[in-house]
C-alpha cells in the first residue's frame, strides 16, 4: 500500500500541476511546495541514503538557479521555474539531462501546436476584418507546466524510485 503510494505520488502532483497550469496559467504555491515536502517524507520513509538525498536537493538547487534566471528575463513564470526544481529534486542528477530535454521537446511541440490553434481560432474570429489582424499581439502564453509534467513523467520511469534495487525498500 505504502509502495503504491510513494510510486504514484510524484506522478499524481505533477499532473495536478500540469492540468492546473493548462486550465489558469498558473502553479499555485502550496502545490510546488507539496511535491518538494513529500520527496522528503518519501525519501527518508524508504531510507534513501543521505548522499542520495545530497545529490537529488543539489539538482533542485540547480535547477532553482537556472530557473529564477530564466524567469528574471521573462522567459518562463515563477510557478514554472518552482516545478521545475522540484520535479528535478525528486528525479536526482541521474536523470535531469534525460527530464531537461525530453521537457524541451514536449515544450517545442507544445509551441507550435498552441500557435498553431491560435491561428486557427484568430483566423476565425477576425474573418472579414484584415485591417485588425496586425494589431492583434502575435505572442502567445504557454501552459509550460504541460511540458514539465511530460519530462517528469518520462524521466521518473527510470529514475532511483523505480530501480529494482531500491523498490525493495518500498515493500
């Protein structure tokens, strides 16, 4: 029970928060907040050994930098950049480049598919008005939650939680 719990936690938030930030353009707080605090009730309930929890903070740290940079040049939002650490906390070293990339490929299709109906739904909205279309704004917000949610999601399937050896300390 308490296996199943641990194992489905991380990917039940994250999708929380991606279903969330798709619907409102945000990730709330408490919910960033809730998935780092239940990594470590996860990780010291299995006894994951404290050079693990080192080396897994240190990728949320990390990652927390970059992303308060990227949000300084307004470039992702606050939430996201918070997910982000987070989600890389809970994944460790051994998996960010792995949940970085595949999250920027989810991020790119996720571009052009939000451009792409955003152009659609332009073009039928402003029919017969092609004077007005050029001051419409050309930039879009994206739901990045979505994407980080995808990279998560990828990268945890083989992540520490999921390692034969360690899933004998779920049980």
């Amino acid at each position: 029970m308490i296996q199943t719990l641990i194992l489905t936690l991380f990917p039940v938030l994250i999708i929380i928060a991606a279903i969330g930030d798709f619907l409102t353009m945000k990730i709330p707080n408490w919910l960033n907040i809730l998935v780092g605090t239940s990594f470590f009730a996860a990780a010291f309930y299995v006894g994951m050994p404290l050079e693990q929890i080192g080396w897994h903070v240190a990728a949320g740290v990390i990652v927390l930098i970059v992303g308060f940079g990227l949000f300084a040049g307004g470039l992702i939002g606050g939430g996201d950049a918070k997910l982000l650490a987070v989600a890389a906390m809970w994944l460790g070293m051994e998996q960010l480049i792995m949940f970085l990339v595949v999250m920027s490929i989810a991020g790119g299709v996720l571009a052009v598919a939000m451009k792409l109906w955003w152009w659609v739904k332009l073009e039928a909205d402003l029919r017969g008005f092609k004077w007005f279309k050029s001051t419409v704004k050309s930039s879009i917000d994206l739901p990045y939650g979505v994407a980080i949610a995808v990279g998560a999601l990828f990268a945890f399937r083989h992540s520490w939680w999921l390692e034969p050896a360690n899933t004998q300390l779920l049980g």
